[in-house]
C-alpha cells in the first residue's frame, strides 16, 4: 500500500553481475558503472544519490552472505 514503485512508478533498477573466477575468487563486473547508472536514474527520478561507500559496502554483505 504505501510502496511508491507501484502507485508513483518512483524505483530505479540496476542489474549487477557477481562470478566466481577459475581462481576462486569473487569479482563483480563494472560495479562502478552499474554506480553511474544508477545515480543518473536517481536524479532523473529526483532521488537522492547512493554514495559510493554504501554502493560498495551493500555489495560486499551480500556476496558474502551469498557464497554458499
């Protein structure tokens, strides 16, 4: 009910790749890219900005909480 992606369309998507590497490592594919689109979309959208602090922190918790 109060959930404004769907009464106002207000919602920015970005899809982000994470692979696992021939070396076991976890890498993420141009997350500083997927970074700028989604800031583009927040101001086109009159949205307040995510800084890259959190950007990356909310990346890392969920890889980490997702290796399994």
């Amino acid at each position: 009910m109060l959930s404004n992606v769907f009464h106002y369309g207000q919602a920015c998507f970005e899809g982000l790749k994470v692979y696992n590497t021939v070396d076991n490592r976890v890498i993420s594919f141009r997350d500083d890219e997927n970074l700028s689109r989604i800031n583009l979309s927040a101001n086109r959208l009159a949205m307040p900005e995510v800084p890259e602090s959190i950007w990356t922190e909310a990346i890392d918790r969920v890889v980490v909480d997702n290796l399994d």
